[in-house]
C-alpha cells in the first residue's frame, strides 16, 4: 500500500479522481497496479457518503484511498479520516500555522489533537475501546498528512511547514504555484525550478516525503530529487484519452 511504501522511502503511483463515483474505481485501480487515488472534493463534487463507501472498500482490498478537501478546516480534515481514508491532502498550505493546525487535526496525541469518533469506517467498523494504547499510534501511522505546496508564501515558508511535527507529505500543486510565482504554466521556467528545488531539499532536510501531481514528464524529471509520491493525471483526462484513441478508429482504411 502507498503510505507504506513512502514510509519506507520507495515510490508510490497514483491518479487523482473528479468524475467517477461509483465506489468500485478503487478495485480498478487496484487491478491495474496503482498504490493510491486521491478523490477531489475541492474541485470534484464528491460528498463524505461517497467516499465512506470508496474508502471502505479500499481499506478491505488493500489500496490507500485519499482524500484532497476543499480548504483548512477541522470538519473537513477530520470527517474525512472518520469515513476511513487514508491521506488527506490540504490545498494551498501557506505557513506553519495552517501546517500545525493541519496536523493538529489529523494526528491523534501525542502528536496533534485528533479527536476520536469511536467506531466507524476509519476503525473498520469495529470496537477499538480497549486497544487504544496501540491504535492511537499505528493510525497515526497509518494516516499521511500531506501539505500541497502551491503558493509563493509557502515557497518562503517551505522549512517551518516541512518542520512541522505531523506532516508526512509535501506534495506540489505545479499549476497553481506557477500562477502564483508569476510564471503561468511555465513548469521548467527557472523561478519555478528555483521553489521546486526548495521544496525538495526540505523535504529531505525534515525527513518528509517529496510529492507532485503533474505530467509524466514533469515527474521524471522530479524523481532524481527526490520525488516518491508520484501522482498522475486524472480519471477525467484518462477517460478522454481512451475515447479519442477510440474515435481514431474512424481514420483506419480498410
């Protein structure tokens, strides 16, 4: 499973979902070797019921299935670990505040303020009343923290975010950092090799994992660095890609 293998200091690969609801994308995904999916509730209209069913199926198959919120907050960070997922991923994480409050939420004590829901589908939907000694800290284990990096504030910020006790995962958003550093779309444009390159050496420097979700190519160029949490394309682009080589069919001559 992916949180394992980052863990451990090895590559995990993964897609991104905004479209498909149906809970069995998971096995699909399963089958066809991936680590993890990362469901879109900031852009995707995924509700918390949805990804309870994604996320329990996952969890009894033997995928990680995280989970990307719309903003910082506790209701959206915490009801989100309590459906079962995972990873939860928080946009645009400008400073060590938020990264401290994002952890806070996440982690269970010591290490944050994690409040506990008792049974439910982050437990298995079963009684964990008297194991709390070792359930507490192998879900925290068990659950990454992942901070996107999408901002020219967290860029200048990158050390005391990535200092952040709880935080597992800085994952850039390339998009929406480019936008903000000024360089729309413009991946390999120096200033934006120049906040890559930050990103990456304090991620090394605080033993966090180094992410990104972009291109195939943007990635290999990435992996050299440092670059484990791998996350590519969208079940959206996937779909459109399979129907235009479908659509090519008509060129074929007999």
């Amino acid at each position: 499973m992916a949180v394992k293998r980052l863990r451990d200091g090895k590559q995990a690969a993964g897609t991104m979902l905004r479209l498909v609801k149906a809970p069995a994308i998971v096995l699909v995904a399963k089958q066809a070797g991936l680590d993890f999916v990362m469901f879109d509730m900031e852009h995707g209209p995924y509700s918390f019921e949805s990804i309870t069913d994604a996320a329990s199926l996952a969890r009894a198959t033997g995928i990680d299935c995280f989970v990307r919120v719309p903003e910082l907050s506790k209701g959206n960070v915490s009801r989100a670990l309590d459906c079962g997922v995972t990873g939860v991923m928080v946009p645009m994480i400008k400073d060590g505040q938020e990264a401290r409050r994002f952890a806070d939420w996440t982690k269970y004590a010591p290490v944050g303020n994690r409040g506990l829901g008792g049974w439910g589908a982050h437990t298995q939907y079963r009684d964990t009343s008297s194991e709390m000694e070792t359930f507490l800290p192998q879900e925290n284990e068990r659950v990454i923290t992942i901070a996107q990096i999408e901002l020219a504030e967290a860029i200048e910020n990158i050390d005391e975010i990535a200092a952040t006790e709880g935080i597992d995962v800085l994952l850039v958003g390339p998009a929406d950092l480019s936008n903000s550093l000024g360089v729309n779309g413009q991946f390999t444009h120096p200033t934006m090799i120049d906040a890559m390159t930050k990103v990456s050496e304090a991620a090394e420097r605080h033993k966090k994992i180094f992410g990104l979700h972009s291109g195939k190519d943007l990635l290999e160029r990435w992996i050299p660095h440092g670059c484990t949490m791998l996350m590519n394309s969208m079940d959206i682009t996937i779909l459109h890609q399979g129907m235009e080589e479908i659509a090519q069919l008509r060129t074929l001559k007999s």
